[in-house]
C-alpha cells in the first residue's frame, strides 16, 4: 500500500508566484507598465490560455513583444515575478487558430493544463488569477444598477459606471467542499457527468447569509440524506471555472443513514479507508477513483488518510 505521507502532490491552482502590490495598483500601474519592454504577459483568447514553447518545456510567461501583434479586448496588471511586472492579457477567440499554427505557441484548455502539469506550480496560479479576472472582465461589460456600460479601471481590478457611478469590484463564489467521515468510513458521491468509476467529495455553493459550516451541513444533508455535526476547516483552492474559491472541510456525520438525491447524484456511498486508499492508487477492484490531484477533493481525501 501506498505511504500517502510522501510526495504528495501539488494541488492545480494553489501555488502562485505572484507579489500582487494590490496598494499600488491604481489606475497608473496598468498605464505605467503596459509598454515595459521587460514585463511578462499571460495570455488568454476567449477562455483558452496560449502557452509558450520553451527548451525546458511550457510556460504561461510571454515576452512583451507579444502584446504589439495582437488585438487587445482586456488587461489587467497583475503584479511582480522574480522583478518583473507581469499583466495578464484577452485577446479574441478568433486569434486561436493563428496561434495553434504558431510552433512557438502551445494552445490548450486551462483544466487541461492544470491536470497534466504542463507550467511550473507558482505559474499555474497565475493562470488561475488571469483567467478569472479576464473571465469577469468578459461578463461585466454592463452596469447591473443602471444598464449603462463599464469602463475598466484600478489597473483591471474595477469596473467603474460613469453614468451612475456606481463601482464593480471581481467576484469570487465561495464553495463548500466536504470530506464527511463516520467513524472509519468516508462518504463519496458522483454526478452522471462524471468520467466513469470517479466518486468525489461532496459540495456546493455557500448561500447569501450562510456560514460555511452551515453550508456543509445542508449540502451534505439535501445530496445524501446525512446529518453532519463538527465541521472543521482543511484547506482550500482557487477554481478559475470561471471564479470559485473551493473551501475545503472535514465534517463528522451523526449517523451512516443515506437518502439519496438522485435528482443532483447519480450515487453516494460510503468507503471504508483501505478502498479509499486503493481508489487513489487508481487500484480499485472495481476500476473506482477518486478524481485526480488537480482538485482539491484528492487532497481533502489523502490528508484525511495520513490523519
């Protein structure tokens, strides 16, 4: 059996090599840094992130001179890596065939990305930063008091209303995501989407005045049938999908009762910890797994087997 106590795996999103100087940002940052021949760019058509091809592999760092040859939808100025002044930058859609036809660039979904470990860790977080920013940027083009348009502003951090005024700061959704146990057993659940054998852990958006604790409960509670008790905080991570931030929790059932949503699940069961165990091996008799070290549930699980 695998020691789930070494080379643990780094979780997708989590690592971000960023000095995000927010104080300093202002509306002169963007302008300040947008020609700087040094600065690094991250760059995104629509949703899809354009990589680039280096001697030692794949990167999310463009040069500058990149910025020239485009046309540009958004940016924003995201902060400093090792010095430099790094922006993240929208192009069009339409751009991606050009790009896929350069041997310079590597085109690829983001989630893909981010599971196959094609960036460095701290890279990888900001991928997650730009591409939530430049998603918002995307959907906010309109003032949801007046209907007027937005203009950017806060060097990308902002959309101001000059009609009424009114300011638009980025959002996050915030998450629930639960490992819930009774005594030595570990309560997974999959949806109909999910790639065949996969269970994960359970979870769901926190509402508007509720905690998270209490979030984990009522999903808990209304996707199984569990009643849930102690709640305890574990970990958590960005999900750029398009800008979620994943609250990690173990909570403690009352009891092993199961009354199934079907309507949300396609099952929910309760593993013993040597299944578990043997689901993240990818060694399951029956070809189950739990999902893979990019999301958080892989790691809400294996820390809770390393308990």
């Amino acid at each position: 059996m695998t020691d789930f106590t070494k080379d643990h795996p780094p979780m997708g999103f989590a690592t971000n090599g960023l000095m995000r100087h927010t104080s300093e940002r202002g509306d002169d940052a963007l302008a300040r840094h947008r020609h700087d021949p040094q600065a690094r760019i991250v760059l995104f058509a629509g949703d899809v992130p354009i990589l680039r091809r280096t001697e030692s592999g794949l990167s999310a760092l463009h040069t500058a001179a990149i910025r020239g040859a485009l046309p540009v939808a958004e940016e924003v100025y995201l902060g400093t890596l090792d010095g430099s002044h790094v922006l993240a930058l929208l192009t069009a859609a339409d751009q991606l065939e050009a790009f896929e036809r350069d041997s310079a660039c590597f085109v690829l979904d983001l989630r893909s990305v981010a599971t196959q470990g094609l960036v460095p860790e701290r890279e990888a977080g900001m991928l997650a930063e730009a591409k939530s920013l430049l998603s918002w940027h995307a959907r906010h083009r309109f003032c949801a008091n007046c209907g007027a348009p937005t203009r950017a502003s806060a060097s990308g951090f902002r959309r101001d209303c000059d009609a009424c005024g009114t300011q638009h700061f980025p959002r996050t959704d915030p998450v629930a995501i639960m490992l819930i146990t009774y005594r030595d057993r570990i309560l997974l659940g999959r949806q109909a989407r999910f790639p065949a054998g996969n269970y994960s852990c359970l979870a769901g958006f926190v509402e508007p005045g509720e905690t998270v604790e209490d979030a984990v409960r009522r999903e808990t509670f209304e996707e199984a049938g569990v009643r849930v008790g102690e709640v305890r905080y574990m970990l958590s991570q960005p999900w750029p999908f398009p800008s979620s931030l994943m609250i990690g929790c173990h909570g403690i059932a009352t009891d092993d009762n199961l009354d199934i949503d079907y309507e949300e699940m396609e099952d929910v069961r309760w593993f013993s910890r040597d299944d578990v165990a043997l689901m993240l091996e990818d060694r399951h008799p029956d070809n189950l797994r739990t999902p893979p070290p990019v999301a958080i549930a892989h790691h809400l699980v294996r820390r809770y087997l390393t308990g």
